[in-house]
C-alpha cells in the first residue's frame, strides 16, 4: 500500500528537505508537487484541499521559519497533517457492554465483509482472549452464510446457523439469544451487501440495526476503490450511526487514496485495515504508523509487535543459546529463519516496514522475494537430516539428487549453500561482538548496487 504515494512525496521532500532556508517559491513548488501527488493517489479533492491549506499555514509561520532545520521541519509538518486526516490515534473497539457485545458489520457486495468477520473474530479471540460467536443476516447469498461457517471453524470461533427463509432481525435476535445462553463475549452480525447503495438495502439494515442496537457498527470498505470508498462511506453514513471503518485489501492498493479520504469526509475513524487474505491479515489502524509509512519512515512499532505475537520464541531461545556455546549454525536452523520470515509477512511485509527503505525496497525484492524463500526452504527440504547437520557433507552428486529433488537448479543449491556460509559467519560474529558485527556481516551479504540502507540509520 501506498507504494505510489510514498515515491512522489519522498521525491517533492527530498528536494527540500536540505534546504537551509524556506522561501514562499520552494514551498510553493514542494506544495504543488504533493498536491499532485495526493491526487494521483486517488485523494479525494476536498481532502486535499484542506490538507494543502493546513501545511501551507504551518509552513510559512513561525513554527518552520525558527527552525535550525527548517526542510525537515516542513516534513515534520506534513507527517503532522496526514496524522491529522487520518484521525490522530487508533481508536479501539468499544466493548464494554453486557455481553454478549454485538458489533455489526455494513458494507457493499464484494468489499470482503464475511472475511473480515472471521478475521475480526480471529482478532478478538487471539489478541483480546474474547469468546466470539459470528451469524450471516444475508438472506440474499446462501453461500455467504456457507462460507462464514467454514471460515468460522477455520478460525476456531462459534458459528451459528442461518437459512435464506429467515428474516434478518430473527436471526440477529436467535443468535445474541445463543450467545447469552452460552456466555460468549461478542457477537459479530454480517449483514447483506448489495452492488451499490439502494433504498431496499438501507431500509433494512436501518431495521435490523434498530433491532439489535450494536455497540460497534464497522462500515466495511474496498480501499482499491479510491475516492468511491469515501462516497460510499458517507452514504451509509448518513443512514446509519456508523462507529468506526474497516479498510479492506491495503496490500492491494498502491495508491491509498481512501485511507486519507474516509476520515476526513464520515468523521468517522478507520478502525483497522486488512493486509493480506489470511485470516490473520488484519491490523488495528494507527494513523501515525501509516503516516510514517507514506513518508518512507518504516512501521518499526508495528514490526515489534508483529514480532512479539508470530516469532516461536522457544525456538529463538534455543538458537541463541547454541550460538554462544559455539555450536555451528546449521541448514536446519536456516530454514527456521526463513519459516520465522514468511510467519512475518514475507519480504514484502518486513521491508514495508523497515524505516529508511523506500525505492530500496522495490530493488530489495527483486533480488530476494518471497518466490525465493520458498525455493530456498524446498531445496533444505530435499536434503536428508545428515546433509542439514553437516552442509561440508554435500558433494556434487548429492547436489544433482538435491536439485532434482527440488525442482531446482545445481546453482540454486550452490548459492543457498553460500548464503548459508556467510550466515554462519555472521552468527560467529554476532556471538562474539554482538549486534554491531552482526550488522556488519549483514550489509557484507546484500547484492551490489541494491539493497538496504546502512543500519546506523536504523
């Protein structure tokens, strides 16, 4: 997300990011360029407009002008102001109510409601340690409700039954009657979606919200429909008592237009955004995280705790330990990395969020992606336990085996077996000088003329 959007407004910045002195001239000219910038990333016009006029103030008063610094204190103004369109801080559920606490999810057809209940579900009951039933009131799409029973049990969360002969708010009602039976914490309703917004849709999801009054009602939106997303949003909007908005697809949008227009024009706050189509890829949306993000300055806070919550820290523990006895770093300790690597997101997820990547980032992956971790991990694979122990084992014959065994090349397995050397080095080097050598050895591995900034800067 934003790819498109972070090089335009990193290339306007850039030029006056050293700048000793702001003039009305250079301002004037940086301000066009984001302007335009903002409207390429399908921002809708009066959001911009706004936005513009806030920098603009900011930049020419006393704020910038008294700055040692003043180019990085008009960057520090403009990240100031997408904070600011997107909503300050992330705004969390609202749950505290007797349970079971209802949130109910509204949104067109196709802007992916059902998956991001059960996503939501996953959410809550992993993060939140919530008991979650989820109930289909889309009488329209029997196969809605058949996939959110199979998502359901994906997700290890209570389902309960729904027909196409029922009505919705019957449904709604039997299902928060189950709930409390059983003691579950939250009910999460997905309701009917329609092509586009209709008076026969509104009216009833008017009624079944007036029915089963929800403390959370989440307005489920496709970020890829740019400044439609925000239209959309004020629609239902103003038909119902909207809580807050669920951005869909993000890692599909290279634009991110809608993520800087919802706000602005519901008032409403973007809750979360989905980032993947696994039932986990779904993130609290934290508006200064993004915004860092726009600007090229990485998400380290999100990578932490993405970190914290996906890497086996049973297995982390056990490697440090055999490092700093001396052990050597063998294959099968490679290919937990690389499975601790697709757990994080792939290539695409971690470089994301890496501050200071930027272009980089692009370079980065056409020299390491998620294509070639799996080739990786299945050449590892095809070796026998003997040969992951004991890598100096592996003769050209057993190359030849390797590689077809794999569907790979000998070079393929040539070049793991090097990567695997210099990550051995490095791990040598980290038990003996800490993070600094490690570092070292680090930037010693990545491709000339590509890659990763220098980690100082980190």
């Amino acid at each position: 997300m934003f790819q498109n959007l972070t090089e335009r407004l990193s290339d306007s910045l850039r030029k006056i990011s050293g700048q000793a002195r702001l003039t009305d001239d250079n301002i004037k000219d940086t301000l066009r360029e984001v302007r335009m910038a903002l409207l390429e990333a399908d921002v809708a016009l009066p959001v911009v407009k706004v936005f513009i006029e806030n920098v603009r103030e900011r930049a020419v008063g006393q704020e910038v002008a008294r700055s040692l610094t003043p180019g990085q204190q008009f960057i520090k103004v403009v990240q100031d102001e997408l904070v600011k369109v997107m909503g300050q801080a992330n705004e969390d559920l609202n749950l505290s109510a007797q349970p079971p606490a209802v949130i109910m999810m509204a949104g067109l057809q196709g802007a992916g409601k059902t998956t991001s209940v059960a996503k939501l579900a996953r959410f809550l009951k992993e993060r939140r340690k919530k008991s979650v039933l989820v109930v289909s009131a889309d009488i329209y799409r029997p196969a809605a409700i058949r996939q959110l029973e199979t998502l359901a049990n994906d997700v290890g969360v209570a389902f309960h039954p729904s027909t196409a002969d029922q009505d919705p708010v019957d449904i709604a009602n039997g299902a928060i009657d189950a709930a409390r039976k059983k003691h579950v914490d939250v009910v999460i309703l997905d309701t009917a979606g329609r092509l586009h917004v209709d008076e026969q849709m509104m009216g009833e999801i008017c009624r079944l919200h007036a029915a089963v009054k929800p403390v959370e009602t989440l307005f489920v939106v496709d970020s890829m429909t740019g400044q439609d997303a925000a239209n959309t949003a004020k629609a239902f909007n103003d038909a119902l008592p909207l809580t807050g908005v669920v951005l869909t697809k993000t890692d599909g949008d290279a634009r991110g237009g809608a993520a800087l227009s919802v706000r602005q024009i519901t008032g409403k706050p973007i809750k979360f955004m989905g980032v993947g189509e696994k039932s986990d890829a779904l993130e609290p949306f934290h508006p200064d995280r993004v915004a860092s993000r726009i600007l090229g300055m990485g998400d380290v806070l999100s990578l932490i705790e993405e970190a914290e919550r996906k890497i086996d820290r049973q297995k982390a523990e056990k490697l440090t330990k055999k490092i700093k006895k001396g052990k050597s770093f063998d294959l099968e300790d490679f290919r937990d990395q690389l499975q601790q690597m697709k757990n994080m997101g792939g290539v695409a997820g971690l470089l994301d969020k890496l501050p200071g990547m930027g272009q980089m980032a692009q370079v980065a992956q056409q020299q390491v992606n998620d294509k070639t971790l799996k080739q990786l991990e299945a050449i590892i694979s095809s070796m026998t336990p003997h040969e992951r122990r004991y890598p100096d084992v592996i003769n050209n014959s057993r190359k030849r085996r390797i590689a077809g065994g794999s569907g790979t090349q000998i070079q393929d397995v040539n070049r793991l077996l090097k990567q695997h050397k210099q990550m051995q080095k490095m791990m040598k080097k980290f038990s003996k000088g800490g993070m600094a050598n490690m570092m070292r050895g680090m930037k010693g591995m990545l491709p000339p003329g590509g890659g990763m900034p220098p980690f100082g800067r980190m």
